[in-house]
C-alpha cells in the first residue's frame, strides 16, 4: 500500500467514510450544477426527442448491388 503509514495518523474508521463523503459530496455537486446549467440534459432526462433525430431519418440510403 503506497499511503501505508496514513493510517497512523488517520484512523481507517474515521478516513474511509470522510473519503466516500467527500467523494459523494463532490459527484452530487457536479450532477446538481449539470441540471441547473444546462437546458438539454433536462429533456434528455424526460425522454424528448433529439431535433437531429429527423435529419438521420431523410439521408439517402445506396441501392444495394444486384447478384
């Protein structure tokens, strides 16, 4: 273990939940500044429909070669 002697100082019981709150924290931030800074993660979310959808739709498509 390359941090070995943390724990010395920082005790396993206390260290290892600070870190996974630090790290929920953090994850919760970043998805919570994602939906109030964002319009189209919001309709992503619900299901709408992209606008380029109708656009892939309309592209010509080859004749496929004959035997």
């Amino acid at each position: 273990m390359i941090y070995g002697k943390m724990w010395t100082v920082v005790r396993p019981t206390v260290g290892i939940p600070l870190f996974l709150g630090a790290v929920a924290v953090g994850s919760f931030s970043v998805h919570l500044a994602l939906l109030t800074n964002t319009t189209w993660v919001k309709g992503f979310l619900e299901g709408g429909q992209s606008t380029k959808s109708g656009a892939a739709s309309t592209a010509p498509v080859a004749p496929a070669a004959k035997k």
